[in-house]
C-alpha cells in the first residue's frame, strides 16, 4: 500500500495511474458494473463524476497517452519529457485523477496493488500576472465624494421629457406592427 498526500488547495493536477489488473478482467467489469463504480473499487474512495476518466490504452491508437495529455490537458511537453519512455510503455487500462475530485481539501489516498502512479501533471495555466495600478485615480478612495444626488428635470423640462419619450415609443410600436 502507496499512501498519497493531496496538499489543501491542490488545482490543475492530473494524476495518472496504471491499473495492474489483467486486460480482459477489466473488460468484465466494465460491462458487469458501472465505469464509476470501477474506478472507485480501484481509488478505494468515491471519485465524484467527472473528476476521473478510465480508459484502455487502446483507444488511443494514433494519438498516444503522451499526446493525450499535452493536447487535451495542457500539459507541458517538458513535463511529459521525462515520463515519456514509461508513457508509451504502458498497455492495459490507465487512470487519471483529476484535483477536483478532492474539492480542495486535503486528502491522503491509500493506493492498494491495484494501480501504480506513472506520474503527476500539472496543466499550464495561463500567466494572469498584470503590471500594478499606481494611477493617483487607481487608488482606493481618490475620487471627488458627491454628497448630493443629481435631481432630475422637473417642472416644464421635466414633463417635456417624459411627453418626447412616450411619443417616440408610441412611434417605434407603429413602425414595428406596419
């Protein structure tokens, strides 16, 4: 038994596993209980839906897990660099745990002989970094205070106003039914 840390927090990670049960017995399973059901058996915990995929290595003839993982999760080539070898070892059926399978809260996973970690992979995020404000107008609290709200038109202007704007949506209601 492999006992797994999932730090407080943990975002973006993928973490790929290969399933040391035999080809056809998870063949059998798969068409005797449902994918999620397997795949918790496996983790020994419950995987919500949609935070894991399990997969035989088969399905991906022509493209390769390698290219899998940098063309449908942004993972870097740099990282996939130095697992690649065991990546296009692998046959039989292979999982991936996604972070959000764990909600942010730390975790500590017991992995039983049923799967081998191949690797953990993070996807590319984006650089969100932006060059600070240091505009005087950017600054909390720089703008002129308005202690008194602007009242609107009243009087002749205000009922002029009021008269324009019925007559130009009685007029937009005509054109729109002719």
């Amino acid at each position: 038994m492999t006992e797994l840390h999932i730090p407080k927090g943990e975002h973006g990670q993928i973490r790929l596993f290969a399933v040391n049960r035999p080809i056809d017995v998870m063949a059998r399973n798969l068409r005797e209980i449902e994918k999620t059901a397997l795949i918790d058996d496996l983790l020994g915990v419950h995987a919500p839906v949609g935070t894991a995929e399990l997969f035989p290595v088969s399905d991906l003839a022509g493209v390769g897990l390698s290219r899998y993982l940098t063309d449908g999760y942004a993972v870097t080539q740099a990282q996939i660099a130095h697992d690649r070898t065991r990546l296009e070892a692998l046959d039989g059926y292979v999982l991936l745990l996604f972070s959000s399978a764990f909600d942010g809260h730390e975790t500590t996973l017991t992995i039983g002989s049923d799967l081998t970690l191949i690797g953990t992979y993070g996807e590319e995020q984006p650089d969100r970094a932006a060059p600070p404000l240091t505009a005087e107008a950017a600054q909390p609290y720089s703008g002129v205070p308005s202690l008194t709200p602007k009242t609107p038109p009243s009087g002749r202007a205000g009922g002029a106003m009021v008269l324009l704007g019925m007559l130009v949506m009685v007029g937009l209601i005509l054109w729109w039914l002719i």
